[in-house]
C-alpha cells in the first residue's frame, strides 16, 4: 500500500468490514453498545468492540461513558466520522442505479441524517 496516496490511506480505515455500516448507524445519532449490536445483525459483541475501538483511535467516533450504576456508554460521530457520510451516500445512490439495490429504510439519504446531528450537536 502506498502511505502517500489518500485513496489508500481512506480505503484502509473504510474497507474494514462492519466500519462503513458502523458509520451509517451512527449517523442517526448516539448510540449505545447493545443498540449497535442489534442493528448489525450477525455482528459479535468482540467485532464490534475492536471496530469501535479502532474508530475511536481513528478520530472517527467518540466514546463518552456516564457515570451512573450501571455505567452507560454510548457512541457517536465525531466530524471526521461525519465527513463519511457522502462516501456512503454515494455507495448506496450506485447500489440503487447499477447493482439493482432498492432503497430501503437502513439506507436513506445520509445527508438528511447529518445535518440533523449537527444540529443536534450544537
């Protein structure tokens, strides 16, 4: 892989399986670890903490945990995280005109989704 490239660096951190539908979870908004889980049909609870640990090293997603009994957790995007969106808004635009995708409830347009978390966020 070449380090200088941006499509190679980009495609590193989003071609990692579960990463791109992570991201498209995420966009409606923070969510919590089990919430994730059951979106994700078919994902494991290990998988899914190293994804989320590996975006959170990334600068993609944010951890903030509650201090209450017991401890909440919960995740969300951050703006690099958010910046994604159009790359998956585009893949599902592609899926639905040259794959036979249908558009379905999961996939609705993205950039919907994030201007409601950024101004949720402010």
């Amino acid at each position: 892989m070449d380090d200088t490239c941006p499509v190679c660096k980009t495609a590193e951190i989003v071609c990692a399986k579960w990463t791109l539908l992570l991201v498209r979870d995420l966009s409606e908004g923070r969510s919590r670890f089990c919430e994730l889980e059951r979106s994700l049909q078919g994902i494991s609870p290990r998988t899914l903490s190293l994804r989320l640990r590996a975006l959170e090293e990334e600068g993609i997603v944010e951890r903030e945990t509650y201090p209450e009994v017991p401890p909440r957790v919960e995740y969300a995007l951050t703006e690099k995280g958010r910046a994604l969106l159009p790359i998956i808004d585009d893949m599902r635009r592609y899926g639905d005109t040259w794959l036979g995708g249908a558009l379905g409830a999961d996939c609705a347009d993205l950039a919907t989704a994030a201007t409601a978390v950024d101004a949720a966020a402010a």
